[in-house]
C-alpha cells in the first residue's frame, strides 16, 4: 500500500444522528492525506478486510471544511458499532489506516446486498427495487463497497441494514473471486431479502432491464460498424442483459432469456454486421446466418424439415449437456420469405402457417429451447406474422435505419481506413463534406463510393496501351475529385 500508514485511535462515532450511516469520521486535518481526487470522499483500508469511506461530518464536500459542526480530535478516527465490528476493533484501540488507492476497472457491475430492517417506520414493508437501488447508488456512489460489510441506511422513513452478499466488478460479473469495488452509476443492485425480515421486494425484474447498460458506451467503430451505438446499446441493454449475469443471478430475478429479436430496417444499413458482432460477443465465434429463400423449399414439407435442422445442433447440445449447453445464435436473414402474415399469402394452403409454427415450437412452443438465439432480419417488417412478434418469441425488435450525418462520417471512416494507413488516401479528402453530400444513402451505398472512388483512383494508373506494364504502386492516390465523381455515377 502505497504512503504513510498512520496510527489512529478508534474512537465512537460522535453524533447521535450519525448512527445511520456508513461513514467513518476523522479529523479534516488527518483527512487530508486519504482525500482522493476529484471525489468528496476519501477511502482508507483498516486493518487488511474494511474498506471505508471517510467523508467529513454530514456528508459535506471536503473542499468546504469550513461547515464543520463536529469535529473529532487530531489522530483519531470515528466508527460506529457496525463499522467497529466489521474492522474486528473497539473503541480506544489503536489502528492503522492506509490510504486506500481504487485500481482501474474498480466500478461494481453488479451488488447484491441483503435487506433487514433496524428500523421500522409507519411506511410499508414493500421496498421497490428499481427506486431502492437509484437511492443506492446516488448516496453511495464512488464508495467502496465489500462482501460481507454491513451499512445502515435510511429510506422512506425504515433504518434498514444491508449487507453485501455479492460485489462484482465490471468484466468479471462470473467470477466468484472478486470481493469488493466502488458503486457508479451504472451499479445494477439486487435486492434479496430473507423471508423472516418482513420485507418484500418489488419490481426487482424492472430494476434490472432498465439499470444494465443504460450509460454503456460500445465503440462499435472498431468492430467495422459505423453509426449505431445507439441501436446497439439498446439491443445489448434489451436482450443481452440476462446473458451476461451468471444464472443464479437471472433465476433469482425470474427474468427468462430473451430468445429471439428482430433487426428490421432499410436494406445495407448494417442488420447483418450488427447481427454478427453480437453473435461474436455473446459466444466467441461466427454464428450461423442462413437466408429466408434458401431455407424455402418448393416441396411440401420441406421446408419445414430445414427449419428443424437448423435448429438440431442447439437441440443435440441441450440434450447431452442440459444447462452447461453453450448457446446457439441463428441469423435469419430474410426471414420474411418465410414467416410472411397469412393475409399476405394467397395460396391459401396453410403452409406459410406451419413454417411458422415450426419455427415457434423452437424458440417458446413445445420443443423449446434454451440456448437458442434467434435474430430474425427484415426489410420488410409489416410483412411478418404477427404471431413472429409476441412476447417471448422475436420479441425485442430494433429498428435499423439509414444512418445520419455523423453515422456516415463514421461508414466511410472504416471504409477508408486501411487506405489512409497505407496513404494511398490523398490528403484532400475531405470526409466530413462526403458525410454532408450524401443525405439518405445507406452503408452499404457508402461502401460502394469508396469503391467507386478506388476504381477512378486505380484506372487512373493503368496503361492502357499495356495493361500488363506494371502499376506503379506509390502512385496510387484516391482523391477528393475520385470521391466526387463516385457520387455523381
Ligand atoms: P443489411 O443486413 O442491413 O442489409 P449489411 O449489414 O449486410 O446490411 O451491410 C452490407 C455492407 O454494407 C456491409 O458488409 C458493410 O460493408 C456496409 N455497411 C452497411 N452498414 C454499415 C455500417 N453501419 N457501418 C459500416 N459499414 C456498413
């Protein structure tokens, strides 16, 4: 540990009314030194267990000791019984404090603290999670918080005590190893309280759909995919969520996996890229994309025999390894062609109804199963059978539109990047007037200006009396002039 690791004796805490918190009390001048920057509170660790937050006395910033109104000798460290108890020490007793240094990467992802009261008010025993927690993390943010510590705290007119059961840090939600980390904003809290307590919690499931990511920033640029963060943040937030959280977690919670979404949108605006990364992200590899017409069969009953075997290696998986099956995503692209609504099908046969319902056995019918992933993809969304869209089917459907300036100033970034690597990008290339000039075009049409813009920059190198005389490569600029006449073609 890093700096001086003065002596200070423990002392109780000072006010009556402190008895309800969970800071620990010291002397502006000893605080000085555990202060840590940019934040009112200051952490020390006490002995080799406590993490502590020592704020000044009511919570005032630091900045302004000048409201002290109650202020704790020289050397001396205030801890309640909870706290005392907690750094196994007694009041008189010397301790050692050390400044306490967050590592990076120290913002809880998920704590799960149980709830019992001390304190009983005239309100009700019903706790909302989803406000309980935003509570949480206002009044506790940027604090350390440490499996197994106990925090008194006061809502809605009850003391409660909580403790943490569970503290995991953003990235390593699964391991079971990491024991402590600082609240932000983005803390998702899990309430859990033991029938003999007389609390109920509600709203628990809400909590956890609208806290998980809301503030998530995904760098999707690196991926190769331009202007849609947003999108995506909402697709991780929607769907992914439940995934992320070890099972104990989600069966607590009583969210069931979603199983099935609906990427819908004008065509080359990135469903497909957006589909993959996913499928990338959730399980570590290439997921299986197939293509509505392709799974159409002209024979009765065949297609519906390839919908089943799409699914067979998910199945094969759930049988043989139940719960550990790893999880299975399927891209439908297209899905349209094969889940198109009944009054759109003439024929009046039925058939497009028991593909659909082949499909629906798989993802919530009777052969359901849990570890499939299935991400429908269509231009054409008003097409779908209704039934494709309920809850617990396709039932997180994101629109996917053309992208807007910064989008496009993002597509055609990563489709130039690797020729201003290699400079063959003239430096008169001005990507932002391009963004501006191509109002409604799609990724996929930006793609092919940067294309087009390549063919007049490469045509302009060859010889064409001898096109077998070699090109010379140094040569190769595409210009802005190159791009300006890709947008007029
Ligand atoms: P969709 O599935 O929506 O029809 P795709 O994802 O297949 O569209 O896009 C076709 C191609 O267009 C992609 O391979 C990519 O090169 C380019 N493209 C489309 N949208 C984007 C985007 N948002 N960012 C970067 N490239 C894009």
């Amino acid at each position: 540990m890093a700096g001086r690791s003065p002596t200070m004796i423990v002392t109780n805490t000072p006010a009556k009314d402190l008895a309800y918190t969970n800071f620990a009390y010291c002397n502006p001048s000893d605080l000085r030194n555990y202060v840590v920057p940019g934040s009112k509170l200051a952490f020390a660790v006490i002995g080799d267990v406590s993490v502590l937050s020592i704020a000044y006395p009511f919570n005032k910033h630091l900045t302004d000791l000048s409201h002290a109104t109650c202020i704790i000798s020289s050397g001396h460290i205030a801890l309640n019984a909870i706290q005392r108890r907690h750094a196994k020490v007694s009041t008189g007793d010397p301790i050692s404090v050390n400044r306490f240094i967050p590592p990076e990467n120290f913002n809880l992802a998920l704590l799960t603290l149980e709830l019992e009261f001390v304190k009983k008010g005239a309100r009700d025993e019903h706790v909302d999670a989803g406000l309980l927690s935003q509570q949480i993390r206002n009044r506790f943010v940027n604090q350390v918080m440490t499996a197994g510590q106990r925090v008194t705290f006061e809502y809605h007119g009850n003391g409660y005590i909580f403790t943490v059961t569970q503290a995991a840090i953003e990235g390593q939600e699964k391991s079971k190893g990491i024991e402590r980390g600082m609240i932000s904003a983005d803390t998702y809290i899990i309430f859990e309280a033991p029938n003999s307590s007389g609390i109920k919690i509600v709203n628990q499931r809400e909590a956890a759909s609208s806290n998980i990511f809301r503030h998530k920033e995904f760098n999707l640029q690196s991926f190769g995919i331009g202007g849609l963060s947003a999108e995506f943040a909402d697709i991780f937030r929607r769907a992914f969520a439940s995934r992320v959280f070890p099972s104990h977690v989600t069966s607590k919670l009583g969210i069931k996996h979603v199983k099935g979404m609906l990427l819908y949108g004008p065509p080359g605006t990135g469903k497909t890229l957006m589909a993959r990364q996913i499928g990338k992200m959730l399980n570590g590899k290439e997921p299986k994309i197939v293509n509505g017409p392709e799974v159409l069969s002209k024979f009765v009953g065949e297609t519906e025999k390839n919908v089943r075997d799409l699914f067979a290696d998910a199945e094969q998986d759930q049988r043989t390894k139940g719960d550990q099956s790893e999880l299975h995503i399927i891209i439908f692209d297209e899905i349209d062609a094969i889940c198109k609504s009944r009054g759109s099908t003439r024929d009046g046969t039925g058939v497009h109804d028991s593909i659909v319902n082949q499909l629906l056995t798989k993802i919530d019918g009777v052969e359901s199963l849990n570890n499939v992933l299935l991400i429908g993809m269509t231009n054409r969304k008003d097409l779908l059978d209704e039934a494709l869209l309920r809850p617990g089917r396709l039932e997180v459907q994101v629109e996917i539109s053309l992208p807007d300036e910064n989008g496009r100033l993002q597509i055609l970034q990563i489709h130039t990047n690797k020729m201003k690597e290699s400079s063959f990008l003239a430096p008169d290339v001005n990507l932002e007037e391009l963004a501006a000039r191509t109002k409604n075009f799609s990724g996929a049409e930006l793609e092919g200006v940067v294309k087009s813009a390549v063919s007049y920059a490469l045509n302009r190198q060859l010889n064409m009396e001898d096109l077998t005389k070699p090109v010379d490569e140094d040569n190769i600029k595409v210009t802005m002039e190159d791009f300006l006449n890709a947008l007029h073609e």
